[in-house]
C-alpha cells in the first residue's frame, strides 16, 4: 500500500481500542521458584509462560491484530535463539540492543498515557524476560558458534508485513480521521459541542438546541469529542455496551448496521396521534431526531461505510493477504465537481461516480483517476459530489503539496460510471467499473472551494469511446 503523509497533522494515537472491543488483557504474571542461571533455564522458566499465557501480549497496545510477542516464540529454546538471530532480531555483540526488545518496547513511545499504564506491567514482563534470555544464549560461546539448519522455522507473524501494518492503531486512527471526523459538521450542533463557538452569535441557536438535547437525552448526544481519538475511543466504549435491544455505534458484526450510519440516514420519528414526533429508535426501524443528514448513496455515506468495514475487518482478524486490503488512501475534500443536466437515461435517483483523469509525463490522459466522487442524480438532472483524492495515485509533486489541494487548475479527463445493476446496495463502499462506463468529457477546471464555485459541465458533453 503507498505511504503517504497526508493533510492533517494529527498525532496518530488514542485511548486503548482492544481486539473485538473487549476490555484490556489482564498484565502477565511470571512467577519464578528460583532464579534461574542457564540460557535454558530462563527460557523454561520466564519466556514459556509467555508462550503459554492465554492473554494477548502487550502488542495489543499498539496493534488490533495480526501480531502477538507469541508470534516470535518457537517451543525450543535453541529454535528461538537461532530463528531470531536469522531475522536480525537479535543482536549477539550488543545483546541489549537486540530489534526484538525495541519492538517489546515500542509502547513506550505512545503518546496516550492511560494505554501506557494499562500495558505497563505486561510489557516490563515480556521485556525483562527476553533481555535476561537473550544475554545468557549470547554468553553462551557453544549457542553462538551454532549455525542454522536449512529447514530453520520462522518466528514473527504469519500474515505479511502489509497486513501487519494495517492493523496498527495509529493506522485504524489516520483511516477514521480521514473518513469519519472530517465528515462531523453534518452532525452540527446536536453532536459536535466542541465546533460550538460561544462568542459567536451565529451559533447562539445552535448552542441552545444542542444543550435541549443533552437535557433531553444525555451526554451521549456528544457523539463527536474535542480530537478525533477521544472520538474514536468513546465509540469504541460505548459499543462494548451492547444489550441487543439497540444497534451499536459500531457494529463489528454487520458494519452497515451501525448507527453511526443508521442514525443520520434515518427519517424523523413518526408522528403521535397529538401531532408531536414520538421517541427517536436506535433499533428497528431506525429514526432519528435530526432527520435524514446523509444519503445511502453520497460520499460521506461511502466513507462512513469503508471505515466500519475495515475496521470490522481488522479487528476481526480477517485479512490474509495484502491483496485482501483496501485502498484505504481517499482523502475528502471541499472541492465539489457538478455535471448540470444529465444524459436523459441517468433516471433520477441512479447513482453516479465521476473519476478525476491527470495527464500523465507523455501527456497523456492517465488510467489511474488522481480524484472521484459519488452522488445521485437529481429531479433536476444533476449530479453533485466532493471530490476525494485518491491518495496512492497523485504524483510525488502533488503529495508533497502538504496542507495545499493538490490538484492544479488546468485540463483534466472525467469518467462517469452509472450503477445500473444496483452494485452499490449490497457493497457500497465498492469502485465501478468498465462495465458501467457512461461517457466522459474533458473540462478546464479551476478547482475552486465549496459548492457556490462548484466546477460545472454539461451532460451533453460526455462521449463514449
């Protein structure tokens, strides 16, 4: 998957997020009958229990998945050192600065101080007792002067390194940055207090409808906290607590039941027999106070959706390959692309992806798309949709563009594709394809921000070839 450095500078940590939102493992407790002399015996006596241990090792702290200090252990004493020292996680000139004790100890650098501590005591564990370990089988000259067998067993985690590294918090934290938290205003003011400006005269409405709500319901109206991990880790609180008598915030068993898409693509309650709306639901049928702040088929709702996939995905352990993975790199935007009356077979209500064409060194039009949005068409034949860069296809020149919208003004290709067969129903966070091609047009665009200086083109000018 293509690194990038994106947009927002956020720090990537945030409260302990725990596989299958269960709560924190409980520290490992090693109890030693007597101190132990030989490599062998600090082996039997402080790494097997390790090994043994039903509880997730500290790795948790920074991984959802994918990686165990388990992982990095052979039943054999000799097996270990010997397909540790293979990999390079063993440093037999400078024992204490063997890789696999930076990696033990790689917790200490997290910024969150309640995962630090929550982790601390199992991590000293595992640290100690492989520091002592490793200096005895480096003390010992016969071990040392040991050559590998050719049939050596690998240590480490059994799924490649790509998978590995999409499991990792600051990662899982980045995806819901990008996805999630920048969508928040649709949620303003009833589940935002923190974009509330009290100097502002402007948000006095807002501000006093917001505190009506949390009179009326409760704090858990602050769905959105002051930073997107403080976000994130109430989310993820908040849905270990499940009753079955609601849907969770995050529904790791069907994502697309998560009422944090259910919420705001939901109507209002119905009404009671005296006129007034009745209870919002948080289970079936689904209603929402605020009425409907996103449809099943724009691109926040694509998102929202790719987010909760993933993120079911991972902590559920369920990617194998790095092929398996998403793309995962759509970055939004503020930038809004508009196609004004659409061809007469776009019904009203299809849903349209447009992608986003630069040219390519040659100057020519390039495959990969640099940018696309999704949205329906209108009653008024339109379509309108913000753009989201795709990040894994902008050139080296657009990437280091930092906090500036990468994309020049200039001429650019755009593709549309029609879901005609209803793809997008059962897997909507999916990209169309060749086969649902529509036409495309070339346009000058200017790349202006928000929907008033939204870049605008004629239907009638999209050919197919």
């Amino acid at each position: 998957m293509t690194k990038r450095s994106f947009p927002a500078r956020i720090r990537l940590t945030f409260l302990t997020l725990v596989v299958a939102v269960t709560s924190a493992p409980a520290p490992l407790e090693l109890v030693q009958a007597s101190e132990p002399t030989t490599a062998l015996q600090l082996f039997e006596e402080r790494i097997m229990p390790i090994f043994r241990s039903p509880n997730p090792s500290s790795c948790v702290q920074c991984h959802l998945s994918s990686v165990d200090i388990k992982d990095y252990i052979l039943p054999s004493h000799t097996d270990t050192f010997l397909a540790l020292r293979a990999d390079g996680l063993v440093d037999v000139e400078a024992p204490e600065r063997s890789k696999i004790l930076t990696l033990i100890q790689m917790g200490e650098k997290d910024s969150d101080p309640l995962a630090k501590r929550i982790h601390a005591k199992t991590r000293q564990a595992e640290y100690e007792a492989f520091s002592a370990w490793i200096k005895a089988c480096c003390s010992d000259p016969v071990l040392v002067s040991r050559s590998a067998p050719e049939q050596l067993a690998a240590v480490g985690p059994a799924k490649p390194l790509e998978v590995v590294r999409h499991a990792r918090k600051s990662r899982v934290l980045e995806a819901f940055t990008r996805n999630v938290w920048s969508q928040r205003m649709r949620c303003f003011p009833c589940h935002t207090p923190d974009e509330i400006d009290a100097d502002n005269p402007k948000h006095q409405k807002p501000a006093e409808r917001h505190g009506e709500l949390v009179k009326t319901y409760g704090a858990r109206m602050n769905l959105f906290r002051e930073t997107p991990e403080a976000t994130l880790a109430a989310l993820v609180a908040s849905s270990r607590k499940q009753d079955g008598k609601r849907y969770p915030l995050i529904n790791l068993k069907d994502p697309a039941k998560s009422l944090l898409v259910l919420k705001p693509t939901a109507k209002l309650p119905p009404k009671q027999d005296d006129g007034t709306l009745g209870k919002p639901s948080s289970a079936d049928p689904v209603s929402h106070m605020g009425g409907i702040k996103m449809h099943v088929d724009d691109h926040s709702y694509k998102l929202f959706v790719a987010w909760l996939e993933d993120y079911a995905a991972v902590v559920g352990d369920q990617y194998a390959t790095a092929d398996e993975l998403p793309s995962d790199n759509w970055i939004p935007t503020q930038r809004i692309l508009r196609v004004k009356g659409t061809p007469a077979d776009w019904k009203p209500g299809s849903v349209v992806q447009l992608f986003v064409h630069g040219k390519d060194p040659s100057g020519n039009w390039s495959d990969d798309p640099v940018a696309f949005t999704q949205s329906v068409v209108t009653p008024r034949a339109m379509v309108n949709g913000a753009l989201l860069l795709i990040a894994s296809n902008l050139s080296p020149e657009q990437e280091a563009a930092e906090d500036a919208f990468p994309l020049a003004a200039g001429e650019y290709l755009v593709k549309a594709y029609v879901d005609t067969e209803g793809k997008l129903k059962t897997a909507p966070s999916q990209l169309l394809e060749s086969s649902d091609f529509a036409g495309q047009a070339v346009i000058d665009a200017k790349w202006l921000l928000g929907f008033p200086q939204a870049e605008t083109f004629e239907g009638a000018r999209l050919v197919k070839h």
